[in-house]
C-alpha cells in the first residue's frame, strides 16, 4: 500500500468518520490528519523470489523442510506458530509447531508420543520442533523433534515461565484410526533437550484451539478459537505457572455485543472501551464437540475465527480472521483490569489492499503489530502488515510463494524478526533498521 493511501485512509471528514466508525482507524483528536510516516518504506522485489522487505532489511533462512536435524529426523512441513526464548546461556531457543494432519510427513518423529496411527507405533505426525540458536551469530546449533503425536499445532503462545503453549486445531475423537482424543493443548518447556511427555492440559477445553498468551501479572491463560462462531476464553489456573493443576475455564461476554463480528448490523465500533464480563463454562472436555455453542448459549459473546494473540504491555491482542463488515479481519484489544477487564475493537479492515485475513500475530517492541496474512484465495498475495500504534496498516513484508505466512516472534534482544513460511517450511530471521 503507498504513503499517500494510507494518508487518504487517515483524512478528515465524513469519510473518516465512517472508517473509524468501523474501527479500521482511529481519528486524531484534533481532527486534523496526521502527517507522520507510517512503516518502513515501498517494498523491493526480492531476487530469490520468496520475500520482499522494506529498503535496509533482509533475510537469511535458517531452517528449511528435509534438512537434517541432529535427533535423525528431518525438518517436517507446514510450519506455524512459532515462540523465541531466552536460554540466559548465550543461546536461544525457537519453539516451532508443524500443522500436520494424520497421513502427512512427520519428517520421522519418533520417541513420546501422544497418540499413534492405529495400533502401531508411529506417532500421528503434528508436534513441534526445536531449534537452538547461537544468540550472536544466529547459527543453528541443534533441532530436533520436542513434541509428538498430536494434530494440527496451529498456533499457540508463550509463557513467562519459558515454555510454549502448542494448540491443536482439531477435534478428532479416537475411532480406531487414531487412539485418543484431540483438541488439546500441550505445554513444551523451551529448554527441553528432546521430545517432552506430552499431557494434554484437559482442563484448558477441548476445541479448535488456535493461539494461548499469559498475562504475566496473574499468570492467566487466554485462548483463542478457529471457528467462524467461536468465543474467547480464558483459563484461571488452580497454581500459577502449574498448569497441568487444573484450573477454571470462562468466555468473555459482553453485555451490548453478543456477536461482534459486525457481519450482519455493526454491533462494535473502532476506539471504545466496552466492560467484560466472564462466565464459567462447564463440561469443558465437550465430547460432542459443543462447548462455544453451550458458552454461547449461556451469554458468551460470538467471534469470527480467532487467530494470533499475544501479550503486549499490560494488554493483548488478537486476530479475528473474517471479521468485520468487510469479512477482511479485525483485530481486538483487551485491557485486564483489577476489577473489570475492558475489551476494545483495534482494527478493522475495508480493503484487502490494506489488510486481508490476519492470522498469527506478534507484539514488536516499539508497540507496533506484526501480522501474518492467510488468504488462500487465487489471486491472493500474503503479506507480512505492520499495525502502528494508531492502527494504521502498512506493508512489511510481501510473500511472493503461494502459501501463508506465519509464527511471527522477535528475538529477546528486539533486533530480529523470526518468521515462518508455511509450505514448503522455512523459517527466516529477518533483520534491519527496526523502529524504536
């Protein structure tokens, strides 16, 4: 998108007032469009035909599908949510999930497994896999497998007690062909040398999981959902930090707005702050698959497909992929409080040059948002889009393969963005001249 698009998308008037209505943007008190220099810059089309940046910054590939990995295994396909963390050794550690699905390449996964195909020993292929990093030279040290067993890792989160919250996409029950439930969650300590055992934290529901962030002050997990009638949720742990404990399951509702995907009557507009409530939810195992529809039921407010979420400064984020009154995406905010959470409608997309179905999400630390596109459409070109602070989209990244971008996370340091491409996996360490 040019500067001076998003400029127009910023002016005065009732075309303002009607964007910001929809919560794409939101406008200066003053009314007075602003003149400030939104991203990094025109794109410039890569050489390697993989990924265009902004002028100063590039890429290196640090980790592809079928390379070899140091448990004997190979890189596996279809890389997703992705965390970066701090071995306080001179050493970082990404946690990478794989969507794998039963009949897809495990790239050999072997070891502790969750679930097996059928009666044999082959573990179903999704999971996760490690990669060890040199913190100052980016080398890849080591990768290995450190979750198995599992269906479709979408996404997931970080924890502030260094480990990553790996989410199933998916609700399989054990038929014969697969010998357990799925629609967990799992938890990978970043450190851990191989394969984890794999405990499906049961008590944190059984749905289409996507992505998990951790509010460092309370130690409370909250959790999106891909469905297009999917709540919010989030999980009290019984200890905190202790998660396999157990611990009290609820979804946001919100009083004025049971359904705020704005696809039928605009029931959420950009820039207010609107009062949460939760509420408990039961039988959260929903053997039947039910558990947002008896959420719903009991005034838990509706959202179009959960995506990305993430922690920022005493607030978070996350995506809802096809929401909004342009079905292109929304992005909502939510502000934990002492005594009252407030939730705020961020973003709204009206064009898809500006911003089309956002996906994994990541926090940068000039506050900005980091957002990876998935549109699977035939003309559809996935970008990497930055939202600023004022929620004004723009162009990070243009993805030149057809395929999605995902896994988004900053290095702990601040200085490189890690990013993945879905299929064929690669997983990039992007650097450049970041914004402070």
């Amino acid at each position: 998108m040019s500067a001076d698009r998003r400029h127009f998308l910023r002016a005065t008037g009732a075309a303002f007032a009607a964007l910001a209505a929809s919560g794409c943007v939101r406008a200066p008190l003053s009314g007075i469009a602003s003149d400030k220099v939104v991203g990094y810059g025109d794109l410039i089309s890569d050489p390697a035909g993989m990924l265009d940046l902004p002028p100063g910054f590039s890429y290196r590939v640090i980790s592809s599908l079928g390379d070899a990995m140091t448990d004997g295994g190979s890189v596996p396909d279809k890389a997703d949510g992705m965390g970066c963390f701090d071995l306080r050794n001179g050493k970082w550690a990404l946690v990478r999930n794989h969507e794998l699905s039963p009949g897809n390449d495990s790239g050999g996964a072997t070891g502790l497994a969750y679930d097996t195909v059928a009666r044999s020993m082959v573990p179903l292929p999704g999971g996760t896999t490690t990669i060890i990093l040199d913190a100052n030279t980016l080398a890849v040290e080591r990768q290995y497998r450190s979750l198995s067993g599992t269906i479709r890792n979408c996404a997931g989160g970080v924890t502030p007690w260094g480990s990553w919250l790996s989410c199933e996409e998916n609700v399989s029950r054990a038929d014969g062909r697969i010998n357990k439930d799925h629609g967990y969650v799992f938890e990978v300590p970043a450190d851990s040398p191989g394969p984890v055992d794999p405990v499906p934290l049961k008590a944190m529901g059984r749905f289409n999981h996507e992505a998990a962030a951790v509010d460092p002050a309370t130690g409370i997990v909250y959790l999106t959902e891909d469905r297009s009638d999917s709540l919010f949720y989030r999980f009290i742990p019984t200890r905190t930090g202790k998660l396999a404990a157990g611990g009290r399951l609820q979804a946001l509702a919100l009083e004025n707005a049971r359904d705020t995907r704005n696809w039928s009557a605009i029931t959420v507009t950009g820039g207010s702050w609107l009062p949460v409530r939760w509420i408990d939810v039961d039988d959260v195992e929903a053997p039947n698959d039910d558990l947002r529809i008896r959420g719903a039921a009991a005034g838990g407010s509706l959202f179009a497909r959960g995506e990305g979420i993430w922690m920022g400064s005493g607030e978070l984020y996350f995506a809802c992929t096809n929401g909004g009154a342009a079905k292109l995406g929304q992005i909502f905010r939510l502000k934990p409080g002492r005594t009252q959470d407030q939730l705020q409608l961020f973003f709204e997309s009206t064009d898809p040059e500006q911003f089309n179905y956002g996906d994994n999400l990541t926090v940068a630390p000039n506050g900005h948002l980091i957002v990876c596109e998935d549109q699977y459409t035939d003309d559809a070109v996935n970008y990497l889009r930055g939202v600023d602070t004022d929620g004004v989209a723009y162009p990070l990244g243009r993805l030149r393969m057809k395929t999605e971008l995902a896994g988004a996370c900053y290095a702990p340091d601040g200085r490189t963005l890690f990013l993945n491409i879905y299929s064929p996996t690669r997983t990039l360490a992007i650097t450049g001249p970041w914004r402070a």
